[in-house]
C-alpha cells in the first residue's frame, strides 16, 4: 500500500529521493553525460567512466 507523500517519515522521504537521485545519477551517466557533485575538495564533474574534473565557482560578486 502506497502512503500519501505527505503522510511519509523523515526515514523514508530520505531514501525515495536517495533512491531517485542514484536512478538520475546512472541514467545521465549511461547517457554518456557528467553528473555533478561536491566534496571537501570543490565542485565536479563525475564522468561515466568514474573520473573526475573539478570546475571552478563563481561568487556573486566575482566577474566571470
């Protein structure tokens, strides 16, 4: 039986999106296409072969 979104616990609203956001993650990879993602290190490109490219970013106030 499927619970009203509304009705879900803070446990299982985690895993649906966690789940859904793995399903996003491979379809854009098997795609042939980068997610993207962040570390302690910065913002990255994960590419489907599993290396990465950290990007740089901007600040509001900082000229491109």
């Amino acid at each position: 039986m499927k619970k009203d979104f509304r009705e879900l616990t803070n446990e299982e609203e985690e895993a649906m999106f966690a789940e859904a956001t793995r399903k996003a993650i491979a379809e854009t990879h098997a795609a042939g296409r980068p997610s993207t993602h962040g570390d302690a290190k910065g913002v990255y490109h994960l590419y489907p072969d599993g290396h990465k490219e950290y990007i740089k970013v901007y600040r509001d106030d900082e000229k491109l």
